[in-house]
C-alpha cells in the first residue's frame, strides 16, 4: 500500500480530532477542503460564532403561549369599531330636528302658508305648477300619455288582486328630511293612527288571503303607540306574512326604543332603512346633522342582532333616493357600490339597495319650485318614461291605508289627499270601516295624476 503524504496525514488527523471536538460540545461545526494544485486547505466553520435562535421551554407561566393557530392565512384584524356608539342609545334627535327647523327660512314660508290657506289648497296649488310646467312641454294627462305611448288601452289603470297592505300609522317622526313627501317632522303629533283602526286593519288583512306583506311606514312608525300592537297581531293571525318596518334608523336611539331591534327580531320583521348616501356630508345634507353617524350605529346595531346576515333570514335592505332634480344610477351598480363602502369602511352588511326617484310632491315639490327647476325636473322624467314600469307600480296590488282609516291607491295619493271612492275635487271615499275585506277594493279604477310621472321614469319609484 502507497504511503500518504505527511501532509494528506496531517490533515486527516485533524479532521477526526474536529469531529470528536463537535460530538463532546454539541457544537455544529462544518468543514471544507478545497483542493489546490500543490495542497489541500482545510476551511473550518464553527456554527458557535453565528447567532442561533433562542427556544425557551414552555411555562405555565405563559398561558396564552401556542394557542395562535398555525394557519395564517385566516388570521383576520379585527377592526376598531368607534362607529358603534352605545352612548347615543336613549338620545333623542327631536331637539336638534326641532332647532334645525326654526334656522330654515324655507321650512317657516311652506308652515306659514299651509297655516293660512290649509294642506288641501297647498295640493291644489302644488298639482297646478306640475300641470303648468307639462303644459309648456307640450306633454298631456298622465293617463292620455298612456295611451299615446302605447303603455295602456284605455286612459284606466285598475288593480289586481291585493298583495301589499300598506299601513301609514303617522307622520310624527324625529327627522324631518329634505326630500320627504309626507312632510314628516317633530311636530306632526296629531297624525297618529289610533288603536280601533290599527284593529280594524288586522282583522280586514285576515280576510285577505291573498296579501303577503304588512308594510309599515310613516313618519317615524315605530314612534306611533300602534306600531308594536300592530306587528304582534299581524304576526299572530298571520304567521306566514311577510311584515316590513320603514325604519329612518335614527330612531332606534329614541328614548324608551332600546329594546327596539329585539323587539324587531323576535317578530321576523323585515327593515327597510333610509340611507341616500354612504358619505356623511349628503346624508347629513339631506337627512338633518348628525344623522349619518347614527344612522351607521343603527346599522351595526342590526347586524349585531343578525339583520343583513347571510345565514339567517333577518333581512336589511337600503334605499337611495337622488339628493336633487335628477334621476338615481342603475340599482345593481350602485348596490355594488354600497355593499363595497360599507363593509369596507363601517363593517356593515346589508341584503339589498332599492333606488327609489323622488316624487315632485310636498317638501321636495317645495325644493325644486325654489330652485326654479320644478319644469326642468318634469322633463327629465317624461322624457324617461318607461313603459315596463306600468305592470310593477305599486298602485297595482298595493292598498294603502292612512292614520285616520282613509284607504288611497298608494302612498303619494295618499298625500294629496286622492282617497278610493272620493268625488271629482278628492272629497269623501272609503274608509276601512266601509268594507269587508280589501277585494272590495278590486273594482274602483287607480286614480292618477301628473305626479304619476315620477314613478314611470328610469326604474321608477314603486
């Protein structure tokens, strides 16, 4: 056998002394020989000089030490939620409403003149500046358009059989908004539907098999005594029944209505709630000050109950109604639009958003007359006249019934006072205590009327 060079020799018995080294420390040591020409360099790395990561030993003196799961990926940030303001719970907004509505020079002229001259010649002056503005277009009767753009037979709409019974319980309400067409404020306090009525109102949709939906609406309703006394007993004669609460949220943070979401819940109330904007400078613009920032606390409040939650069938549903003389953007664009900013920048889920165009009655009818854009605002929606809306308008197989009892075709004739059954000049007409159920209603013809544009423009306003 060929003898090793010394050193070849030397450098082998210098790596098992290195190795024997590292198993009597525990020390990682590695090496390299890189050959030269002429010899081979021994590189020697002791991992010793390289700082190692520290594993302490578990304690009990650390608790909470691996209980953070290891799947990382839905690891979530919680968000800091200062939009959930408990303390506005019990604080009304009727004495802000009520100093809002003393600065405004325009709400203090229309209350001046209905005090002189009465709500009914207010209608009657209000419909005579709509036919005024649709004169000088050139356009007809609502009901002679009709025909003339092949959307009816004849200049008659009749109804079908019922399916939404619509109760307005009162048009007190703690906001007074700028776009209102019930002219809703604080001081509406006598408009409220009484106990007997409510009554009669139940016991004629039990008589009704073919309604599905209680729609509840106002003012505020939830304010009105009548308004719990009504849901307990629709939900009990009809189980099945679809219940709606038109709800402005701020209401929720009313005195003595904490325990109004529970109540909402426990009864399968679906809400509809007031929302025109996700931005808190048109809200408040419109709605009154403050009011987004509540208006987002009364959302997270219904999501805490389960409102606007997927798996449950609490259902939360928004409305956007355009902040001026001009129609609202597509619905299913602008849902999309809402979903995205609310949970984003609130956490606030909801069901769906209904675009709703204003109706050029009362407060907003108001509005556009002083900004001189009443005729501007008549054109726009004669000039989008959609003809599929006829078949869906709410005048259909809705009956709406009023605080006093009074049963109208729909909601805004019910604000002008354009009773079923009533004279030539909107005198008279039936009352729940005229009939026997509301198929009795089946053969009086849908009275219409200028105003009756706003709900056939774009994608209406039923």
């Amino acid at each position: 056998m060929m003898a090793l060079p010394p050193s070849r020799v030397a450098a082998i018995a210098i790596i098992h002394a290195i190795v024997w080294f590292s198993a009597v420390l525990g020390s990682a040591v590695s090496f390299v020989i890189i050959p030269t020409r002429t010899s081979s360099t021994l590189c020697i790395s002791n991992s010793k000089h390289r700082r190692q990561p520290s594993v302490p030993r578990a304690s009990s003196s650390l608790p909470d030490y691996g209980t953070t799961s290891v799947e990382i990926d839905e690891h979530r940030l919680a968000k800091i939620d200062k939009w959930r303001r408990k303390d506005l719970d019990g604080k009304s907004l009727v004495d802000q409403t009520m100093l809002e509505l003393e600065n405004d020079a325009d709400f203090q002229r229309t209350s001046e003149r209905i005090a002189t001259v009465g709500e009914k010649q207010m209608s009657i002056e209000e419909r005579t500046k709509r036919r005024r503005a649709l004169d000088s277009l050139g356009v007809p009767s609502f009901t002679e358009f009709l025909v003339d753009n092949g959307a009816a037979d004849a200049p008659v709409l009749y109804r079908r059989d019922p399916e939404v019974l619509q109760l307005n319980i009162g048009l007190y309400c703690n906001q007074a908004c700028g776009h209102c067409h019930v002219e809703s404020s604080p001081l509406r306090t006598k408009e409220m539907m009484t106990a007997e009525v409510a009554s009669k109102c139940i016991e004629l949709l039990k008589k009704s098999p073919t309604i599905h939906t209680l729609d509840i609406t106002g003012g505020a309703p939830e304010l009105n005594d009548s308004f719990r006394l009504i849901v307990r007993l629709a939900r009990s004669v009809r189980p099945d029944l679809k219940i709606i609460d038109r709800c402005n949220l701020t209401v929720l943070q009313e005195p003595g209505q904490e325990d109004l979401v529970s109540f909402l819940a426990d009864h399968g109330v679906s809400v509809i709630a007031s929302l025109p904007c996700y931005s808190a400078e048109n809200v408040d613009k419109q709605r009154g000050s403050g009011v987004f920032e509540r208006s987002i606390a009364a959302l997270l409040a219904l999501n805490e109950a389960g409102y606007g939650i997927s798996d449950t069938d609490l259902e939360l549903d928004l409305v956007y109604n355009p902040l001026g003389a001009f129609l609202p953007p597509p619905q299913e664009s602008l849902q999309a639009k809402y979903k995205e900013e609310l949970e984003e920048n609130f956490g606030i889920l909801f069901n769906q958003l209904y675009t709703m165009t204003n109706m050029p009655i009362k407060r907003f009818a108001d509005f556009l007359h002083r900004r001189d854009e009443l005729k501007g605002y008549m054109d726009l929606l004669v000039r989008n006249f959609n003809a599929e809306t006829i078949n869906n308008l709410m005048c259909r197989n809705t009956v709406s019934i009023g605080y006093d009892g009074r049963i109208f075709d729909c909601d805004f004739n019910q604000q002008l006072g354009y009773g079923i059954g009533s004279s030539s000049i909107h005198e008279g007409g039936k009352t729940v205590f005229d009939i026997e159920s509301f198929d009795d209603l089946k053969p009086f013809a849908i009275t219409n009327d200028n105003h009756c544009f706003g709900c056939t423009a774009g994608m209406g306003s039923s």
